[in-house]
C-alpha cells in the first residue's frame, strides 16, 4: 500500500469517529432550536467558500500529499458540525482541507470517500434511536445504491470543474450557491 492510501486510511478512521462524536452532540442540543439559525449557517457556509476562492487566487494550498491526524481531527470537527441545518458537509470539509494547503482533487476525493462511513454511521444511529421504519431490503438497498451513483457521480461532476476552472472560480461559485437562501 502506498504512503497516500495508507494516510487516507487512518485519516478515514480518525475523521469519521470525531464527526460520531461532534455531529452527535450536534443531534443531541436538538434541531429545532438550530433550524431557525438555518439560513445564517447557510451564509457563514457562502462567506467560507467565498474566503476559499480569495486564498486560492492568491496562491494559497496545493502542495501537501499524506493527510495526518491534525486534519483528520479538523476534518470530522467539520463534517460533525454539518449535522447543523444550512451547513455543507462537503462544502466545509473541502473548505477545512484547502486551508490545509491539500490540492482541490485530493480535497474532494477525500471529502467523499469521508461521506460514506459518516451518512452510514449517521442513518445507523438514528435508527437505533428512534426506530427501524417498516421498509424492505429491497427499498433500502434502492436508497443505498442510488445515493451511492448519484454521489460518485456528483463527485465526478465536481473533480471534473476543479481540472477544468480554476478552483476559486469553483469555490465561488458553490459560495455564491449557499446564499441563495439567505435571498428567499
């Protein structure tokens, strides 16, 4: 196994048990008193993207490979906290790793891999809280590989943009995005 995967690993297992922990306490201080702040999140989220773009443009980020356990930590603070209304998961965790001086590619590619086990663990533990619904193998393996296309695919969509424009004009772009509902 070569040092970026074997990085990757450990920065997976590391990241996903912080956000268990943060986006946890998250869920447990209750959503409906975080929803009504939902709109402002959704803003701070556009002026981080926005301040992404600005350090890329001058010249900020690209250069480091191996992730360590300081950006594991940073990341899973990040994705933990996404568990609030109007918060991009993926927009703060790449956001989190480009101030991490990581190349949009890897960013990306490491924001979604972090997805998997964070959407799986976050489903797992809402059903061991309130419940299993009344629903299929069939209908919830649907859901699971479906999300899973449409994920990839989406991150296809994105890892495409980063190679073709460059990466503030795609942070821009995504902040310009996230305020759309501070304008409804």
């Amino acid at each position: 196994m070569d040092a970026w995967r074997e990085g990757c690993l450990g920065f997976l297992v590391v990241a996903t048990l912080v956000t268990g922990v943060v986006g946890g306490g998250v869920y447990a201080l209750g959503f409906d008193v975080l929803s009504s702040s939902q709109r402002l999140l959704s803003g701070v989220t556009g002026l981080a993207l926005v301040f992404t773009g600005v350090l890329d443009f001058y010249g900020s980020g690209g250069g480091r490979r191996i992730p360590d356990w300081s950006d594991s930590v940073l990341f899973g603070v990040l994705q933990g906290l996404a568990a609030l209304p109007g918060i991009s998961r993926s927009g703060s965790t790449v956001f989190g790793l480009l101030l991490r001086d990581f190349e949009a590619s890897r960013a990306f590619h490491l924001s979604f891999l972090a997805s998997i086990p964070a959407v799986l663990g976050a489903n797992l533990g809402l059903q061991l809280l309130e419940g299993f619904p009344d629903v299929s193998i069939l209908s919830a393996s649907a859901g699971v590989i479906s999300s899973f296309v449409a994920g990839y695919a989406s991150i296809d969509v994105l890892l495409d943009a980063a190679e073709r424009f460059p990466m503030y004009v795609v942070a821009f772009a995504l902040g310009a995005l996230a305020f759309l509902p501070l304008l409804v």
